[in-house]
C-alpha cells in the first residue's frame, strides 16, 4: 500500500477547486495566506470606489436640490407679525437669491422672481417688523434689556431683514407698493408697539406723533452702524451699513412715497455721513488708497442710494426719463438745452429730486469726497485679482457658497462708478435756467478734487474712455453728457461729443428697473449700454440721457429698467 508521501498519492483537492497550480512559497508549500489576502484586497479596493462615486452622486443631489430643501425649511405664511429668527432669516435670504451672489445687481434672475412670488407677500410684514425693532448693539442682548421686558434685536439679524427687503422690492413696483403702505405699519405699531424704534416704554398710546415706515426703519439702521463701527470698526456693522442702503437705492426707485418718507427722516444727512466720516486721509495727502479699505461695501451703497434719490423719475411703465440736447428756441442766442427726449412725456414729482439735490449739496466735505473717489481710484486700472475687484462683476462671497466674504468688499475700486452716479444727478440742477446758484454748480465741480492735478470733468472722460468696467463706463458716460451741450462735452474731453453717439434709449438713473444684481439683474432690465451689454445698474433715478438705440428685438427680450 503507498505511503501518503510517494508521488504516486491521489489528488487530494475538494471537488469545485480550481484545476489552476496552486501558489506555492520558495519551499514548494502552498501559500493560501497570500490567495486569502489578494481576493481581500481586490474586494476592498471595489468597495472603496463604490463608496467614493455614491458620495460624488449624493453630493451633487444635495447641491441640486439646495435651494428647495433650504425652502422647505420655514413656512412661506405667517399668520401675524413676528420676529423672524437669524436662521430663517439667512435661509430666506439665500432663497430669494437663488445662488445670484453679485455684487450690484440690475435686475433679477427668473429664479428669484419666481421666490420673490412666492415668499415675499406673506412674509413682508414680519421683514419690516424686524427690521424696524429697537437695536440690542452687537451680537448679543445684554441681560439688563431682556430683563427689562423690551426685546431687543441685533444689528446683523437687521441688516439681514434690510437685504430681505430689498430683494423683495427689486423689479416689484407692487411689493415697494406694500412696504410703503401706513395700514400696514399702523397694525405693527398696534400689535408690536414695544418692539420698535422710537418708541417709549411709558408711553402707551398708539397714536404717538412717530410716524413708523420702511424709511424710519433703515435710517435707524443705518445710524446704529455708524456708531457701532467707530466704536468696534467691526465688519457686522459695515455689512449692516450696505444692506440698509441697498434698501435705500432699490425702494426709491420710481417711488415718490418712499422717497418722501426718506427726506422727512433725514435720510440723506445719514448716507452723506458714512461717506464723509470714512473719508480716507490718503486723499488729502494726494495719495492712493490701498486695499484693504474696510468700508468699501457700504460706501458704495450709500453713494448708490443717494444716486436714485437725486433722480428724476417720469410719467411712464419704467419710470425712467430719457434726456437729449435741443436747440432752445425761446433763446434768441439758440443756446441747447437737456431735454426729454419724448415730448409726451413728464416729471414725476420733480421737486423731490430737486429738494434731494439741494440736501446733498449742503453736507460739508461731501462733494469733494465723491470727486477724490472718482480721480484717485478711478477709473479700473488693473485685471480683476484676489483683492481688486470689478463693480460690474463683484461677487457677495468667495467661491460658489455663502460661506466667506469675497475680499472685493474691501476693494477701494467698487466704490468710484456709484460716486460718478451721485455728480451725474446732481448736475441735472442745471435744468433750472433761471437759478444762478445752480449753475455755480458747474464751477464748483471744475475745481474739485482739490489735491488732484485733474479736474473732475477730465477723470470722468477719462473713466467713460478707458474703464473696462460697465458701470464706470455708464456712469461716467452720463455725468459728462449732462456736464453740457456737446460743444463742451468736446471742450472737456478734447474729443468727440457724447451727441455723436448711441445714448436714445439710455434711461438714466434707472436704466431698466434693475436694481442692484452682480448679474445684471434688479429691476427689470436696465438699459443697453455702448457695447451692447444690458445695464447692471439695478435702480438709480429715472434719468437717461438721450441717444442709445435699442433694437425693437432687444426691447422685448427686457423689463422696464431702473438704473442703479
């Protein structure tokens, strides 16, 4: 009988193995070690790739449906007033934007036109509400007011009602309609009297002589942040600051209500004040600001905000007012005249823009301010980097989620091309022949900026020659159209006129009710500007001045606009 060892032994392998050799070490021995370990291996290896391309494809779900599970999280209805929470109040904001983060932003996107119908009506009243309540300072309530009875509300969670609200208003004539409404801030004051600004504790009538209004609410606002950033020199109070006055520039569009409430409750001494008070001492040395200049963001938008104030709005759909030079022929001299260029049309209230005017006019320093941001940071001069930005192409956040606050807020170059808006106004004073103060206007801009060795009028053709930005370009564009007739026009700019170009369908301060989106989009579609590119303005005043043709084609492809 053989041994178990001869050569001559029976296979001894279970039936179903692989007829294959086995593996066998330097010794001749089978290594089933080394089998086990490289299935294990292989197996692993796959189940680790499964898992990376399911997480890819669950991620890029979460990301699809973002918007409507962020939506899904608060109820679109109140059925009364109330203070909305910081959470909801971030998630309708992120809602409404509907992933726009620019910057200044001419009209809105479909997507957040469609929020705006949604989320806007029902949610209104609770938006003013929060931001019309009493300031409880920084981020925190201190103890002694919540002890007190008198619930305060901070800065931020303000600023955050204020931008809701002007996301809401921009391109809506019917919601700016609604936030402007005195029922309604009537039934606030009734229900919610012990929650809002300027009101006493010990007083308990209902009928005090403090007019509640968007106005009021956002001019307190706006003054808590100023005192909050001397004090802190904190960017809450500088976000604040610019959300409140994007309310400012969009709610005066074409809005002959609201622009009143504004001028009773002194709004425009407040903006002038966030320009004049941050002032850089580089410019009375005759030097350059460099980044960072922190309060670039809401300098911007107040001299955005006091732009649309300063604006004439006319009887029409836009709300916008286009302007040509015409022969005067009540002038036995024939001199020109700027005037609207459709004779069926007229101003809307044109006193208000003119008291605005001279409101601005009076704030000391304000002027030379405006004129030193438009000649020693104007115009764009550099590629858009990490810390200079575009206006006309800035974004709210760096990267692609409201996670980090894009650099370009502190860039000094966001702020001249709304500078350049507020002197373009401003120069439509000289519509009134008959003011001899008015046309001293002229002169005093001509010798501004005093430690500049250009004039204005020559740093506002350089900018509406050479800037690659579509704000700066529109802006100054207009303010050397209105400085005068086209043979100043070419005094000035030693070149050809403004006249020898497309302006007819430029529509001023408003140019489409666009209000203030990085996308071009806030109300309505601004106006085509030089290059064919649809104006980012957002809101600024019904002014335009005359010779931009727009195609039949392209008019029908834009809402009215509101130039920022």
């Amino acid at each position: 009988m053989p041994s178990p060892s001869s050569s001559s032994s029976v296979d001894r392998r279970r039936p179903g193995r692989s007829s294959s050799p086995p593996l066998t070490d330097p010794d001749g021995d089978t290594d089933t070690d080394t089998i086990v370990g490289t299935k294990s291996l292989y197996w692993f290896t796959a189940l680790l790739w499964c898992a990376f391309f399911a997480a890819m494809i669950v991620l890029l779900l979460v990301l699809i449906r973002h918007q409507e599970a962020l939506a899904k999280q608060a109820d679109p209805t109140d059925s009364r007033p109330r203070l909305i929470p910081p959470k909801e109040l971030a998630r309708l904001v992120l809602v409404l934007r509907s992933n726009d983060y620019r910057l200044v932003r001419p009209h809105p996107t479909p997507a957040t036109v469609a929020q705006q119908d949604t989320w806007c009506p029902p949610k209104m009243a609770s938006l003013l509400l929060t931001l019309c309540a009493s300031h409880g300072g920084g981020r925190r309530r201190r103890r002694s007011q919540k002890s007190r009875g008198k619930q305060k509300v901070s800065l931020q969670k303000r600023g955050m009602a204020a931008e809701a609200v002007a996301l809401c208003l921009t391109n809506q004539p019917q919601y700016r309609d609604l936030a402007a409404n005195a029922t309604l801030f009537q039934n606030l004051r009734t229900m919610h009297k012990q929650l809002l600004v300027g009101e006493d504790d010990n007083n308990n009538d209902t009928d005090t002589t403090i007019e509640l209004s968007l106005a009021k609410g956002l001019t307190d606002l706006l003054q808590q942040g100023i005192t909050y950033y001397q004090k802190h020199q904190d960017r809450q109070a500088v976000t604040a600051m610019a959300q409140a006055a994007e309310a400012v520039w969009i709610a005066s569009f074409h809005h002959p209500t609201h622009i009143h409430n504004f001028l009773k409750h002194n709004t425009i001494q407040v903006l002038g004040d966030i320009i004049v008070t941050n002032r850089p001492k580089a410019f009375q040395n005759g030097s350059i600001i460099e980044f960072p200049y922190r309060p670039a963001h809401a300098v911007m938008w107040a001299c955005a905000a006091l732009q649309n104030l300063a604006a004439h709005y006319c009887h029409n759909n836009g709300g916008t007012c286009t302007w040509e030079w015409q022969q005067n022929v009540n002038d036995n001299d024939n001199n020109p005249v700027l005037a609207l260029k459709d004779r069926n049309d007229s101003l809307e209230q044109p006193e208000l823009a003119h008291q605005a005017r001279h409101q601005i006019l009076a704030i000391p320093n304000l002027l030379e301010t405006l004129a030193e941001w438009i000649c020693f940071v104007g115009p764009i001069h550099a590629p858009i980097n990490e810390t200079y930005g575009w206006p006309g192409d800035a974004k709210l956040w760096k990267g692609l989620t409201p996670t980090t606050h894009s650099p370009h807020l502190r860039s000094p170059s966001i702020v001249p091309w709304a500078a350049a808006g507020v002197i373009k106004n401003l120069l439509l004073l000289l519509l009134n022949s008959d003011d001899d103060n008015n046309h001293k206007l002229r002169e005093r801009l001509q010798a501004m900026p005093p430690h500049h060795p250009t004039s204005l009028p020559e740093c506002l053709c350089r900018m509406k020659q050479h800037s690659p930005d579509w704000l700066e370009r529109d802006k100054a564009s207009d303010a050397v159209y209105f400085w005068g007739p086209p043979q100043q026009q070419q005094h000035v700019c030693g070149g050809s006129s403004d006249n020898e170009q497309d302006h007819s369908n430029y529509v001023g301060e408003q140019k489409d009710e666009v209000e203030q989106d990085d996308e071009r989009g806030k109300v309505g579609v601004e106006n085509v500007n030089k290059n064919g590119k649809e104006g980012d303005e957002g809101v600024e005043g019904g002014d335009a001045r005359g010779d931009e043709v727009v195609t039949d084609e392209e008019s029908d492809s834009k809402a009215p606009h509101e130039e920022l």
